[in-house]
C-alpha cells in the first residue's frame, strides 16, 4: 500500500480499484496506475465529479480491462519490448521493481507492445511466471535501450549563437535514452561533459552543452509548458551529466517568467 494522502477523487479511483480485482501500484497528482492480469493501466483524475459516481468508474474500468492488450507469455516474446520507462520523483510506486536515479528520476522496467505502443510495467509476479530475475529484466532493459538509441538522431538548433541539442526518437522512449549508457558515450563524444539535461516529461528532452550553460533559463518556460501538458510529466529539474554520474544542478519548480 502507497503511504500517500489521497483527495475525495483519488481515493474514489482507488476504491473503484479494489472493487474490481485491481492493485494500485503508482500515484502521482493526477494520475493513478494499477495492475490488472499482470499489465498496468493509468487512470487520469479529469474532474472532482469522477468521485460522485462509483458506477460510472466501475464501468469505465470494466471498458479499459477489456481492451487492454495481453502481455507475453513467455520471456523470449518478451524480450525484445523490455525497456525503461522514466518516471519523476512526484510519483510514488510500490510493488515494482525501479532504480531510483539522484532522487529524481525512476527508470521503471516496462514492456512496450510493438503493434500500438501501449506501455506496461513488469510486474514482479510477471517476472516470476517468465522465470527471470530483476537482474535479468533491468540487464534486458539496459541492453535494448542501448540498441535502440544507437538509431535515435542528435539533432540541435542554433539559440543565441549556441547550440541547443535535441533527441530525435520515438517518443515513448526519447526520455528513456538519456540513461542508456550508449547515447551517454554518444552524447559526451558531441558535447563533451559536463552536459544539463532538462525532461520535462516522457517525450521532451534538451541537452545543453556546459558551453551553453546561458541557455537554461532559456528554456524554463517551454519546460513549464510541457510538464503541464503532458499525461505523462517527469518534473522541472535540470540534471547534471558528468564523468561522476548524476545529480540536480537546479529547478525550474516555482519559475516565474515576469
């Protein structure tokens, strides 16, 4: 159980949850995830008047299991849709395996459908029925994202005489590739370290030279933009790669533009 206050909406969700057979495994503000026959579905808080009908909810969560896609039942199926998916420090998990990055970040081992990009979580209880360890799902994670990123373009635009570099990759992975080591190697080879990094959310991604250093307040407010926007935000602080690891260099948290 997440040890989090929960609002008259949220806690409608999650009693909507246990009535039908589901485990609250992530919270954030907004956005609830559970498991249902070992895939993970998020539910979005769109409105105060989602908790005056429990059987609206009801209803809308039988519509949702339904549909949902059925995960591998084998490893070696598996296999090649194992990645990690980013999450940032506002959303709490539980009975998920993660690493935890500075803080900040969660890289959530996640399977990614090939045919419509539906994300899910691996489950512990999933791991077990594809007889693999945690070791063995995050080396397979790891692996693939280093695969994958090798084909992901760095791309930059020219911002007041310096270069502001971007990741050009599918989006559901384009947050994911900053902590493959091989786009690290990549990207200190391009920029040399150290390099601020700023995700906003799962499918935004800018990368600023120490050179450039001027250009973080520069991109505060696209920040704010997309983190608010997004159905899937990370957070607003601005990571520090460099040859000692990672870590938080500042925040955008509370920016003001006036």
């Amino acid at each position: 159980m997440i040890a989090v206050r929960m609002n008259a909406t949220e806690q409608a969700i999650f009693n909507a949850f246990e009535r039908n057979d589901c485990s609250l495994v992530g919270i954030a503000p907004g956005r609830l995830v559970a498991t249902y026959k070992d895939i993970t579905f998020t539910m979005y808080v769109r409105s105060k008047s989602m908790s005056d009908d429990p059987a609206f909810l009801d209803q809308f969560l039988a519509g949702v299991m339904a549909d949902a896609p059925v995960m591998p039942s084998t490893w070696e199926e598996a296999r090649p849709g194992i990645v990690w998916t980013v999450e940032g420090k506002g959303m709490k998990i539980t009975g998920i395996e993660h690493e935890d990055i500075c803080g900040m970040i969660k890289l959530v081992p996640s399977y990614v459908f090939p045919k419509h990009g539906y994300v899910s979580w691996v489950t512990p209880q999933l791991c077990e029925k594809w007889g693999v360890t945690t070791k063995d799902l995050f080396r397979e994670a790891a692996g693939n994202l280093n695969a994958k990123s090798a084909q992901a373009e760095i791309g930059h635009e020219m911002v007041e005489g310096h270069k502001l570099y971007t990741i050009g990759a599918d989006p559901i992975l384009k947050a994911s590739f900053v902590f493959a080591g091989a786009m690290l190697k990549r990207i200190k080879e391009e920029m040399g370290f150290p390099v601020y990094t700023v995700l906003p959310c799962r499918d935004f991604v800018y990368l600023i030279p120490n050179s450039a250093e001027s250009l973080i307040s520069q991109v505060a407010q696209i920040a704010n933009y997309e983190f608010q926007k997004s159905l899937f935000p990370i957070g607003l602080d601005v990571l520090l790669f460099d040859d000692h690891g990672i870590s938080v260099s500042g925040s955008f948290q509370g920016w003001n533009p006036n």
